[in-house]
C-alpha cells in the first residue's frame, strides 16, 4: 500500500470509529440526566435504576472515547508533521480547551457514579448534567478545529510563511458554527435512534418490558429532536458550504456545469471523464434556492475549477446522498412516532413501530459517518483549505501501511470489548437496576 495511500487511510478508519464514541460522549449523558431528573421528580425506582444503568454505559464509552482520542492526537502529529509544524500554533488553543473539558468531564463523571446517597440529591444531578455539558463542549471544540481547516482563518499567508497568528480569530472561524450545530444536532439524531433501537429490541423480546418502554420513550424523544433539527442545520450547512467551498457544494450534487436556477439532483452515477451525471433525478432550481433562498441564482459548477482541485466525486456525491437518504427516513420514522404519540396511543405497543425503531438502530450513524465523508473528502485535495494540500503534510517516514494495520487491529478489539462490556450490562438489567423484577429483590437481599 502506498505510504500516502496509508496514512489517509489510518486517519480515515480512526476517525470513523472516534465519531462514534464522540457522539455518545456528548449525547448519552443527557439522557442519564433526563431519566435522573425524572427520577427525583416522581421517586419512581425504575429511573432510578435506568439512570444507573446508562451511567454505566457512559462510563464505558468515556474511557474508550479517551483511548481513541488520544490515538488521534499522537495520529495528527505522526503522519502529517508538516499539517501540524504550521497548523499547530493557529488551531492549537480549541485542542487545550478540550482537554480541559474532558477533565471536567472526568471528574463529574466519577462524582456521578460514586455519588449516590453520598451528596445532595440536586447536587449529584448537576454532576451528570454537567458531565453532558462537557462531553458536549469538548465535542464542539473539536469541530472547531476541523472547521478551521475548512475555512482557515486567524493567519495571515504571505510568501509560505503563518504570519500574525491570532488564535481567538482561528478559532471562531466562518466555519464552525454550521459546522458545530449540524454535529450536535446529527449526534442527537443518531444516539437517540440507537439508544431507542436497543430498547425497542428489549421490549420485543419481552424482557423487563416497563424498565425498557420509559427508556425507549426517553430516547425517541432525544431522536426525534435531532431528526427534525438536522434539515434546519444542515440548511445552514449547506449555505456555508457554498459561499466559503463551492466546489465541495458542486461536488456533493456532482454539478458540472455553472447555471441559473441550478437542480438539485437526487441519485445519480456521476462519470468525473465525461463530466456528467446519469439517472439522477433533478428537481429544478431548488438547488439554486436552497443555497442563496433564490430560485434564479448562479450555482457554479465543477468545470469553473481547476481540475486538479476536483475532490473525488462520486464518493462525495454518493455520501451526500446516503446521508440524505437515512436523513428523510428517520424524519418519517419521527413524523409516525409523533402520530402516534398524540393520535393513535395503541401503535406504541405495536411490535411493527418497535421493529421500524430497531431497524433504524444504526441509520443516524450511518448518516453520521457520510456526512463526515463529505466534510473531509470533499475539501480535498487540501488539508488546509486553498493553503497546504494533503500530498504535502504527509509524513516522509516509510512503513505507514504497518502503521495502519496495527492501528486497525487496536480499533476492531476495542470495539469487540465495547460490545462485549455494553452487552453485559444489559444482560445486569434484571438484576441490578429493574426494581420491579424479581432477580432484582434477591440480588439486594443477598447484597
């Protein structure tokens, strides 16, 4: 394998499983607090018990979360030294913040699982809030910085070199609030499905059916909130997208051809040669007016750009499109859901809704992982927009393929321990945190 070839794909393969455990950070400790604050709100034992067994999982996922975030950050400087040699003194100050986030988030964290009975009542609550508050910062912080990479700001270029560096301006940057709202929102979207897609699979099994339902219901809330946000900030997305990157913006609806009244183009086999897209179906000028909120305006198109600027298209075109796809069906899912909650209660109890959520378990992550795909492939072939391109951050050292296939194999057993510890857990819920199941009563008579 090519060391280049190697290094992208190291950093590819880190990055997918790291957004996983991202997301959960930032997500799942607002449901615990949820499921707490109703807790204490009605003293029903079976959020009690929820609300420790989520807990546990975030404990999980947390300390996996930092193993797979510390790889990354040894990653960055290991195989693009160039990137960092420069990149590093701009981008630098949202890296510190977030660790100093992610020792808040630690330290609430561990008054959260050893604080029971030990603190006031509200007090313990805020611990859990707070460690949401900080999963969700560090998260944040994070986007950031690759949105700095989207739009580099904070220096000024001249002659090769980073001059006047201000790194408040860097890290504020045009991009990372559209980047950092349709992350949250996104990471919303598919934690909760995959939370609710769990429990549904608990409740169709008939297992500790009324721990599972509050669960369930916590958790589609959660999804539903991030299923109906994300159109609204991917709007804002998209609109970023095309003033600060037009050629990802052509690239992820493989538009070749600068018009007015553009179409916006639903499927698709994009042909990079013959610069043409075939069995698309277009929608006309609703991309032109989802960009600018006009149907008449100018969308410019890929063959307005150099050539050797082009992103691989059919990989950002096809991306986008999976991720819009799993996108409009988790709404549908949501629309039904809603439906009925407030009009036909007996659907909640179908097994057909509690299979639709079960099926959707990994839709979010799904679109999770190919809007990244967009992100990233699609502002190649830079690694800082307009400024520094990949091929030339890539470190000189040889064997990188040896690189990779270490870190691929540290990546896969971390996830065979991660479904190993959570599936544990789950396997616990009679005993230790349903107080309504009697493996439950004996387990605290023995205890």
């Amino acid at each position: 394998m090519d060391d280049f070839l190697a290094a992208r794909a190291q950093m590819a393969m880190s990055l997918g499983f790291h957004i996983i455990f991202s997301c959960v950070g930032m997500v799942m400790p607002f449901l615990m607090a949820f499921a707490h604050w109703k807790y204490l709100k009605t003293n029903n034992e079976i959020y009690k018990g929820l609300t420790k067994a989520w807990s546990k999982g975030v404990a999980i996922l947390f300390a996996t979360g930092a193993v797979s975030g510390t790889m990354l950050s040894f990653e960055l400087g290991l195989l693009w030294p160039h990137f960092m040699k420069h990149a590093g003194p701009i981008f630098g100050m949202p890296f510190s913040l977030e660790g100093t986030a992610f020792f808040i988030e630690a330290i609430a964290i561990g008054f959260f699982l050893y604080g029971w009975d030990r603190f006031n009542k509200w007090f313990h609550w805020f611990c859990g809030f707070l460690v949401g508050i900080s999963g969700l910062a560090s998260g944040i912080l994070v986007v950031a910085a690759n949105a700095w990479m989207n739009s580099p700001a904070g220096f000024d270029y001249i002659n090769g070199q980073y001059l006047n560096i201000d790194p408040i301006k860097a890290m504020f940057n045009d991009a990372w609030f559209p980047q950092a709202l349709h992350m949250t929102v996104a990471a919303f979207c598919a934690t909760g499905f995959a939370v609710a897609g769990l429990h549904a699979y608990m409740i169709l099994r008939k297992k500790n059916i009324e721990f599972h339902t509050k669960a369930f219901k916590i958790a589609a809330g959660f999804a539903l909130i991030g299923a109906f946000g994300a159109p609204l900030s991917g709007d804002v997305a998209a609109k970023s997208v095309a003033e600060r990157q037009p050629i990802k913006l052509a690239a992820m609806e493989a538009h070749f051809e600068t018009e007015k009244g553009a179409a916006f183009v639903i499927g698709g086999i994009p042909n990079e040669q013959k610069a043409e897209i075939k069995y698309a179906i277009k929608i006309p000028k609703v991309l032109s007016f989802l960009v600018s909120n006009d149907f008449n305006s100018e969308v410019k198109g890929l063959k307005d750009f150099p050539r050797d600027e082009w992103p691989p298209v059919a990989v950002v075109h096809f991306a986008f499109q999976i991720m819009i796809f799993f996108g409009v069906v988790m709404i549908i899912i949501g629309i039904i859901y809603l439906y009925a909650a407030f009009f036909k209660k007996e659907w909640l109890k179908k097994k057909w809704l509690l299979k639709t959520f079960l099926i959707a378990t990994p839709f979010g992550y799904i679109a999770l992982e190919a809007g990244w795909t967009v992100t990233e492939v699609g502002r190649q072939p830079w690694i800082i927009y307009g400024i520094m391109k990949t091929v030339d951050a890539v470190t000189p050292m040889p064997g990188i393929q040896y690189s990779f296939y270490f870190f691929t194999a540290v990546f896969v057993s971390l996830s065979f321990v991660i479904i190993f510890l959570l599936t544990r857990q789950i396997k616990m819920v009679p005993k230790l945190y349903d107080p309504t199941d009697p493996q439950f009563n004996d387990k605290q008579k023995k205890l």
